[in-house]
C-alpha cells in the first residue's frame, strides 16, 4: 500500500495538504471575483472620466455652435468664431494625445466627425448656410459624442454608481438639449420663425424627458445643484419665455425680445450645465473608488488569511512532524545501539567460564514523553530488561550445575585416587599370580574411574588438579602414560 511506503513526514503532508487544497479552491475564486469587481470598477471609473472630458469637449462645440448662429445673425465677431473653432480642435488633440491607444473606437470614430464639421465652419465663416443645417449638423456630432460614451450599456441601476452613471449620461444629454434651446430662442427672437419655435418646443419636449431621467437617478445634492441652474436660465431669459413658447409657439410671444439683449443671457447656459456634470463625475469616481478599495480590501484580507493559514498549517505540520519524527529517530538509534550492546553483554555472559559474576548494564532508550512513543520506549526498555533478566537466569543455572558436575568429579576423583593407593599396596604385598591378577583388573578399573572424574571437572569449567607442577623426566613421562593405558 502507498501509505506504508510513506515516511512520517510524508504521511503528514499527505494529511495537510487535502484540505489546505480545499481551503485554496474556495478561497481562490473569491479573490479572483473580487479583483474582476476592482477592475470592472477601475474601467468604469475610467470611462466616467473619459465622459468628463468629453462632456468639456461637447461644452465646447455647444459654445461654438451657439457662437455661429451669433455670427450668423451679426451678434459675434468673426475672430471670436475662429478662436472658439481652434479650441474645439485643440480640446480634440489633447484628448486625443492623452488616451491614446486607451481611447475607445467608437470615441475616436465621433472625434473624427468633429473635424468634419469643417465644412459647415467654413459655410458659416461665409454666412452661406442656414440655420437649420448649423443646428443639425452641431447637434448630431454632440449627439454621436454623447452616444460613443455608451455610459449606459450594461449598467446595473440597483447599484449607486450605476444610478449615477445613468444620472451622468441624462446630465450630458440635458446639457445637450439645454444649450440648443438656447440657440432656437435666439433664433425664434432673431427670426420670429414659427418653425423655428416649432423646434424650440420639439426640443423642449426632449429636454423634458431627459431632465425627468436625471431627477429619477440622481442624489438630492445633484438635483438641488440642477435647480440651481434652472434657476440661473431663468434669470436670464425671464421666468415665463419657456412657458409662452410652449403655450404658443407663434414669433407674437417673443417680440419684445431682442437678439442683442438675449444673445448675451444665453451664451453662458452651455456652461452651467457643466457644473452638474463634475460634480456627478466626482461623485460616481468617488463611489466607484471606494467599491475598488473595498473589493481589493476583500482579496487582500483573503489571500493575506489564506496565505497565513497556509503557512500556519505548513509550519504546524513541520514541527508536528519533527515532534514525531525526532523521537522515533532517536529511539531507533537507541534501539540499535541498545542491541549491539545486548548482544555483546550476552554473548559475554554466555561465553564467561569465571566463577565470579558481573552483572549486566544496559542503558536504556533516550527518548522522553508521555506521549506514545515514549510509552513504547519504555515498553523497549521493560522487554530488554526482561530479556536480561532471563540470561542472567540462564548463566546462574548453568554456573550451578557446571558447579555440582566440579564437586562431583573432585570428590570421585578423591575417592578413587585413596581406592588406587589401597590397590597398589595390596599389589606390593600379594604374591599369589591369580589373586594380583585380579588386583590388576581392579587397578584398570579405578584408573577408567579416575579419568571419568577428571572428564567431570573438565566439564564443569573448573581447572583440573595436575600433581605434575614442574618438568618431568620423558622416562617417567613413559612410565606414566603406561600406567594409565
């Protein structure tokens, strides 16, 4: 089996690592659905800038439009048109020089219709162009400006940054309808055109709508800030122009008014607007940024968790494993040498011939706890211990009867060396030839006797006892070994 084959440290990462994997594959993908939502917010943040500075561009071109129905009807000098022309195209480069690559297609395909508006610069510069084809022509670039944006394109209102991004895009098409409602009014005084105030009221009809989308999406403060230009139109152009044109759009309403007296009222309209537009800009940036940084915040704190728990765990394991690992490694080495010593201690007991006795010392295992390894090191030391003890058993028997077989011998040995002496001095003193005969076979038997005993005290361990301390003649040598054959 795998795991069998597995180390300790092996085991315990095996055991780790299922769940820390677990751990990272729900974490992961949280983290990751947080950095998409700061980047969504990031690209959204962008585009609402980019809308900003476009949104100056599309003031602008509203400024030069109204300045060329101004110049049209005489209102304007020709060196202010073109300055306003130069700013437009100036405002278009820089926009163009600060986003680059980063700028949108459909943005740079509206930058390009701008400079085609070239041809009715150079119509109006001449005053050989209506006004109608003045108006449509600036107000479809602004329109197609406005349109590239695409603020509202896959936005999801029930979030606030997309209420505001709604908000922006009904800002910009409100400044939009407000700045060409001041140009049909200077043209409905100039021409006392019922046409003209025909256009006026279709385009307060849009500028109705749109400014009912804004109310709907935006923040009080934004609405309050809306008023507050409403006011300053109304404050120009009189309270009731709106209401007469509506009511009657005939030129009878608005002849008292002059173009020298209300071209001067309107000019700045295009401009108040855009104080709606920073301030929705600034806000929806603002949300948006702290989206961002609440969603980094999240996948911050849970890589960061994510990571410490790994890390926690990793480390918790390493020491866990060589909490493990250390005592059976030292207990592995204490078990070997332990058995080394064993087997030579017991060999030596064994093999030891000596009468005296020198117990047996045995280290025991180095290793401590009162977890489960010191409880089998403890065990390891009770079954050496054990097993000492049986030798030790075994030695003391075995040096008991090598002791009883030496007694035995030495005592047979003395019993048939005096039976010897008595045999030789019964052969010195009988002259009957049967009856030493018969001695003779008696003395061969005590001397078979004697050898046997020897033979016993040999066995025994014990030294035999040699009468022949010193060198001995080799006759007697011969004499001597007859006589024991």
């Amino acid at each position: 089996m795998l795991l069998d084959r597995l180390r300790i440290h092996g085991k315990l990462t095996l055991l780790v690592i299922v769940p820390l994997l677990a751990v990272a594959g729900l974490a992961v993908p949280v983290v990751l659905e947080r950095i998409e939502t700061a980047r969504r917010a990031t690209a959204t943040a962008d585009a609402v800038q980019l809308a900003g500075r476009v949104g100056t561009l599309i003031q602008t071109i509203q400024q030069e439009r109204l300045m060329s129905i101004g110049y049209l009807l005489g209102a304007v000098e020709r060196d202010e048109l073109v300055r306003q022309t130069a700013a437009v195209a100036d405002q278009v480069a820089d926009l163009r020089s600060e986003y680059g690559a980063r700028l949108p297609r459909r943005v740079r395909t509206a930058l390009v219709d701008v400079q085609d508006l070239s041809d009715v610069r150079s119509r109006v510069l001449v005053r050989h162009v209506r006004h109608e084809q003045v108006m449509n022509a600036f107000g479809a670039v602004n329109t197609g400006l406005i349109d590239s944006l695409r603020l509202v394109e896959g936005i999801d209102t029930a979030t606030p940054e997309g209420r505001q991004i709604v908000a922006l895009d009904a800002a910009l098409r409100t400044d939009e309808h407000v700045s060409a409602g001041a140009a049909y009014m200077v043209l409905v005084v100039a021409t006392k055109s019922d046409a003209m105030a025909a256009q006026h009221t279709a385009n307060l009809v849009a500028l109705q709508l749109s400014v009912d989308r804004f109310t709907a999406f935006a923040t009080a403060e934004q609405q309050e800030l809306y008023n507050l230009v409403g006011e300053a139109v109304d404050s120009r152009i009189g309270p009731d122009f709106v209401e007469r044109v509506t009511a009657d759009p005939s030129a009878r309403n608005v002849a008292d008014l002059s173009v020298e007296r209300l071209f001067p009222a309107v000019s700045s309209l295009s401009t108040l607007g855009q104080f709606v537009e920073k301030k929705i800009v600034a806000d929806v940036v603002a949300e948006i940024n702290r989206e961002k940084r609440a969603a980094l915040t999240t996948a911050y704190a849970v890589g960061t968790l994510v990571v410490g728990i790994l890390v926690a765990v990793v480390l918790l394991s390493v020491v866990i494993a060589r909490a493990v690992a250390r005592p059976l490694t030292r207990l592995t080495a204490s078990a070997n040498r332990v058995a080394r010593i064993t087997e030579a201690e017991l060999v030596r007991i064994a093999d030891d011939e000596s009468e005296s006795f020198q117990p047996v010392r045995l280290d025991p295992i180095d290793v401590g706890g009162r977890d489960e390894i010191g409880e089998l090191a403890r065990a390891f030391d009770r079954v050496q211990s054990t097993a000492v003890r049986l030798v030790e058993r075994q030695a003391a028997s075995r040096r008991n009867v090598a002791q009883m077989f030496g007694h035995v011998g030495r005592r047979t040995q003395n019993l048939v060396n005096r039976q010897i002496a008595l045999i030789d001095r019964l052969e010195q003193q009988e002259t009957d030839p049967n009856r030493l005969q018969h001695l003779y076979r008696l003395d061969h038997v005590s001397s078979r006797l004697r050898r046997n005993a020897g033979n016993l005290v040999v066995l025994s361990g014990s030294a035999s006892d040699d009468r022949h301390t010193r060198p001995l003649p080799l006759g007697d040598v011969v004499r001597l070994a007859l006589g024991e054959i």
